[in-house]
C-alpha cells in the first residue's frame, strides 16, 4: 500500500513540474521573438542611414564634379577669348602698319 500511495505522490509531483514548464518556454519565446524584432528594427536603421549618407555623399561628389566642368568650361571659354583677342590685336596692328606703309607713299 506504501509503494501506491508513493507512487501516486511521485504521479502528482512529475504532473506538476509537466505543467509548469511550457510557461517558462512562452516567456522566453516571446523574449527571444522581441529581441529579434528590435535587432531588426536596429539594423533597418542602420541600413537607412548609411544609404543616406552614400547618397549625400553621392550628390556632393557631383557638384564638385559640375564645379570642375564649369571651371573647365570656363578656362576653355577663357582661353578661346585671350587666343581671339590675341588675333584680333595683331591683324589690327597689321593694318596699321599698311596703312602706315601707304600713308607716306601718298605724300
């Protein structure tokens, strides 16, 4: 009669723990599935961030890229002035030197 009644006791105590184990393992699920939601969360951020920054950096790289082009644009148109001003100097002091020439001629 002992061993039934210790049986029966020791039926009691393993149901008990059997119960109260799947709570513990729902807790730390719903922890676990936390966790991953906010290391989700965090590394969307960080995403978002750096390709912001690539994009901000992408745009201040092309302005300084027009920048250049413009300054080179305007060396060109610069230079292309000084060469027209140049041509323009000398056939003018050409014609005066002609026209120096035929102006004693005529006396």
């Amino acid at each position: 009669m002992k061993k039934v009644i210790a049986t029966i006791i020791a039926g009691l105590f393993a149901t008990a723990a059997f119960a109260q184990t799947p709570a513990a393992p729902a807790a730390a699920k719903a922890e676990a599935k936390h966790t991953k939601e906010v290391t989700k969360a965090q590394a969307k951020e960080t995403k978002a961030v750096a390709k912001a920054d690539a994009k901000e950096a992408a745009t201040v790289a092309d302005a300084k890229a027009d920048v250049a082009s413009a300054k080179a644009d305007a060396g060109a148109a610069k230079a292309k002035a000084h060469h027209k001003a140049t041509k323009t100097k000398a056939k003018a002091a050409e014609e005066k030197a002609s026209a120096m020439a035929e102006a004693p001629a005529a006396k």
